[in-house]
C-alpha cells in the first residue's frame, strides 16, 4: 500500500521548527547570547526543554534572532544559511498576518 505524500505546509512547517530548534542551539552554544534571551524570554534552564517544545516557542526563537541583524547574521553564517532565507523561514512559521481592524 502507498502512502499518502506529505502535505507541503507540514514539511515546510517541520523545516521551520528544525530551524528554530537549530537557532535555540545557536544562542546556547554562547553563555552570554543564552543568558541575554533568557532574560528577554523570563525563562530559566530549569523551564528552557519544557517551553521549546511549544511549535509557538520555537517561533519566538526566530524572533528573537531577527530582531536584531547582527545576531541573525551571525546565526545565519553559522547554519549556512542567507539572512533572506531565515527570514522567510520565519514568515512561513508566522503564517498569515491577520486582518487588520477598521
């Protein structure tokens, strides 16, 4: 029996998520780059594994390092990746913007 191919929005989702994942490994590989999100994050190592399991965390982790360029750069050399294409990394992850209200 064949198996059914992936929807295209669950493997860029998976993709997105491993990213971020990759980028919390990014901030934890430096003392000080991990301790300066903790603080803006409010989380601590003991609640860290907890939170990155939320597919909403791990969106948060993107945020963070596109909020300031030179950190995104830095993270995207070190992946191998563009800028550009952790930034629409990030969009997809967001997904739609909503509406805007009148």
């Amino acid at each position: 029996m064949r198996m059914a191919p992936k929807d295209r929005s669950s493997t860029a989702a998976e993709a997105g998520e491993a990213l971020a994942v990759e980028g919390l490994g990014f901030l934890a590989a430096d003392e000080t780059r991990l301790e300066r999100f903790l603080a803006v994050t409010g989380l601590g190592p003991h609640n860290l594994r907890r939170a990155a399991a939320d597919p909403g965390f791990l969106v948060s982790v993107l945020d963070y390092l596109a909020s300031d360029e030179r950190l995104l750069v830095a993270f995207a050399e070190t992946s191998g990746r563009r800028p550009e294409a952790v930034m629409r990394t990030l969009e997809r992850l967001r997904g739609p913007s909503p509406p805007a209200s009148t």
